[in-house]
C-alpha cells in the first residue's frame, strides 16, 4: 500500500506483512496480557484499514501506536529497549 501527500516526495509503503512482524516481535516480548493487547489494538486496526484500501488511516494506526508505546516505557510497562526496538520497527514502517 501506498500513502503519500499530494505536492510532497514521500511515500509511504505500508504492508500487512511489516504489521504482523511488529505484532511478533510484541509477542516474543511475553508482556502481561493486557499490554500486550493495547498495544497490538492499533496494529490489529491498521490491518484492518489495508484491508479496506484505507492507507491514510492503518498510517493514522501506526502513530496510535508510536504513542502506546511512548506511554508504556513513560510508566515503566516496557523497558527502554523494547520501547526502542517497536519504535524503529514502527518507523521503519512508515519510511519505508
């Protein structure tokens, strides 16, 4: 999929595929449930959107979730590094 702003150079790519390694490696954090489950919340509803040509908003999901997981490193549900690596992950997404 694609996403970018008339007049501007950037386009964004965005794949099922790319969402669901995020979703993985959220899994292989083994994270208490409920975290778990906030955070894969706008993932899941990314997908969703691609899944309706909706590429504007799965990149609207996509900062949703860049700001779960700024609030869950904020009070201590994720440790820096695993902050650190979905918000690569997440970006790497929306630069692709």
């Amino acid at each position: 999929m694609y996403v970018g702003n008339e007049g501007s150079n950037t386009v964004s790519v965005i794949s099922a595929a790319t969402i669901q390694g995020l979703i993985a490696t959220i899994d292989s954090f083994h994270l208490p449930k409920g975290v778990t489950t906030s955070l894969e919340a706008p993932l899941n509803a990314a997908l969703a959107q691609l899944n309706r040509n909706h590429d504007t908003p799965a990149c609207n999901q996509l900062n949703a979730f860049l700001n779960q997981v700024n609030a869950k490193q904020n009070n201590g549900q994720l440790t820096q590094q695993q902050a650190a690596e979905l918000t690569q992950q997440a970006k790497a997404i929306q630069l692709v």
